[in-house]
C-alpha cells in the first residue's frame, strides 16, 4: 500500500508540472465590442421648410467701401410730420383709402417722380394697399407690411381686394360663427372683396370659385366699420 501511495504521488506531480493549473481551465473568446447605437429621429417630427419668395424685392445696390471709418454725427431731431389731410389734392377722394396694384411688375419709389429710385418691385397682382397722400399722378401708399413709398397712378385700380392676416382663416357658408365652412386660407391668399355692409363684422368675399363670408379681423383690405359694394 505504501508503494502504491508514493508512485500516485509521483504521477500527481509528473502531472503538475506538464499540465499546469492555468492550463486545466478553457480560456473563453472575448466578444468584439458593439457599435453605439444612434437615437432615431421620431416620424412625428415636422420638417422645417425655408420662407417662398417674398411678394417684393428690393433691387441689387452697389455702394463702395468707405476708405476711412468716420465718426457718427449726431442726428439732428426728425422735423414733425405736416398733418395727413382727409381728401386728396388731386382726386378729392377720401384718405387714407384702399386700392390694389394693377400688374405683377409695380416700382415702390422713395419719392413722387420716375427721378427717385426704386425702393421695392411688388410681384403680387391685387395685393391691397393703402393711398395715404397725392401728389399729381403719384399715389403715396402703404402695404400690408408697413412698408410705405410711392407708385404711379396707373398701376393701381379701385377694386377692392384683400390679404389674409396672421393664421389659416374659414371662409363661411353665412356670416355667423356656426356656419358651414366653404374652404381654409392660409396666410398670404389674396381674394376680392364683394360686399362689406358699414359697422358690419362680416363681408363677402370671393377666392377663385369659393365665395364666403370672412370677418374684418381675419384679413387686410377694409378700414373700421367702412362699406364697400
């Protein structure tokens, strides 16, 4: 028996030292790292698109490059404005007073003559604008964006049109609040004004083939409480 223990202690040993510990276990295989994963961008998300063309453009102006800074003069105090009169000079009709640009192609000047220069060129056909003052053939008017210069007599006619303001607006079977809706206008459509009766809220209008009733408050085109036929 003691034989027989020492030469099992032998091979146990002779074991040891071919095989090592380390060598008993399987070394495992590392997985390879996995790409990060990138957050998508929800379906839901709207899509911001760049502005359309402007209804006027200013023209292309070229000024050199002043070869020496100066210093800022004081600015003397801006003269007070002459008081706007009620009538034109020339057509003794009502001011201010609606109109609309005649073509696609009308100069915005900085003063009553073709000698001032071209300010804005309008691109919208019955876009409503506002005559503030006459001089001759020349109409001083405002547009829907404030925007204020003088254009020519010609390009301007008297049926009323208007612009709707602000947020999409419903055009209306009948002029109450409840009625059916005709169609939706979004900001920017232009439309002609057919009936507006004095200190009424409602008028009729007409986009295309739609007619409707739209409130004063929901377009530019109508003075306060003013009738148009």
């Amino acid at each position: 028996m003691q034989v027989a223990s020492s030469a099992l202690s032998r091979l146990l040993v002779a074991c040891t030292l071919l095989f090592p510990p380390a060598a008993w276990a399987q070394q495992l295989p590392v997985p390879p790292p996995r790409p990060p994963v990138r957050p998508t961008i929800p379906s839901h998300v709207p899509i911001v698109t760049p502005p359309r063309q402007p209804k006027a453009q200013r023209p292309t102006l070229t000024k050199p490059a002043p070869t020496r800074p100066a210093p800022p003069a004081p600015a003397p105090p801006p003269p007070e404005p002459p008081p706007e009169p009620s009538k034109g000079s020339v057509t003794g009709l009502p001011l201010p007073r609606f109109a609309a640009l005649r073509s696609d192609d009308v100069n915005l000047r900085t003063g009553p003559g073709t000698r001032y220069p071209t300010d804005w060129v309008y691109k919208r056909r019955d876009l409503p604008v506002q005559i503030e003052r006459e001089f001759d053939v020349w109409r001083l008017i405002r547009d829907p964006d404030g925007i204020k210069g003088w254009v020519h007599q010609s390009n301007l006619t008297g049926r009323r049109s208007f612009v709707v303001t602000e947020a999409d607006r419903t055009l209306r079977r009948q002029a109450t609040e409840d009625a059916l809706p005709v169609a939706r206008l979004q900001p920017g459509v232009i439309g002609h004004i057919r009936i507006c009766q004095a200190n009424v809220a409602w008028c009729q209008v007409q986009v295309g083939d739609y007619r409707g009733w739209l409130k004063r408050t929901e377009f530019w085109g109508s003075l306060p409480n003013e009738a148009i036929n």
